[in-house]
C-alpha cells in the first residue's frame, strides 16, 4: 500500500507491510510503520486491526485499534503524525 509510488524506494509508504487476517466482512489486521521522516522507529511496525459493525441505519461503526507501540521521543512523534493525519 503506497501513498507514494513515484517516491524513491523507503519513502513511498505502507513498504514492507503485511496483512495479517481477514474475517469478511468484519475485521481486517495488518501491520503498520512510522513515516519516513521517522526512521529511527520506521523499521518497527505496529498491528492494526479494524472492526466494522453494522448500524441498523445502514451506517458501520468502526473500531480501529492498534497495537506494539515503543517508546521514547520518535514514537511520540508517530502517534502525533497519525493522530493529526488521521484527524482523530
């Protein structure tokens, strides 16, 4: 999964990561990386999984949680970029 395809290789995105399971049409895991930016904690990817719950409105709920976090300054940055990039 890139959101960069023209960028050079290490800085095109989701590089390198892997879906885990995928239970249809409820939950879909997969592992996830820090931005390139981040390099120090990029090589050390989370594992995301999304839960979709269907509303008796026709809308979904979805759960996302994420786990395997580190410590220190640059996995702080992480969790800033995504919380803002996500628009939590």
């Amino acid at each position: 999964m890139y959101f960069d395809a023209d960028a050079p290789a290490g800085s095109r995105g989701g590089e390198g990561l892997v879906f885990l399971a995928l239970q249809r049409p409820h939950m879909l895991s997969f592992t996830w990386n820090a931005p390139p930016e981040l390099a120090e904690v990029r090589a050390h990817h989370t594992h995301v999984t999304v839960r979709l719950e269907p509303l008796a409105n026709g809308c979904t709920r979805v759960y996302f949680y994420e786990d395997g976090f580190g410590v220190g300054e640059q996995w702080q940055k992480r969790i800033e970029y995504f919380r803002h990039a996500w628009a939590e």
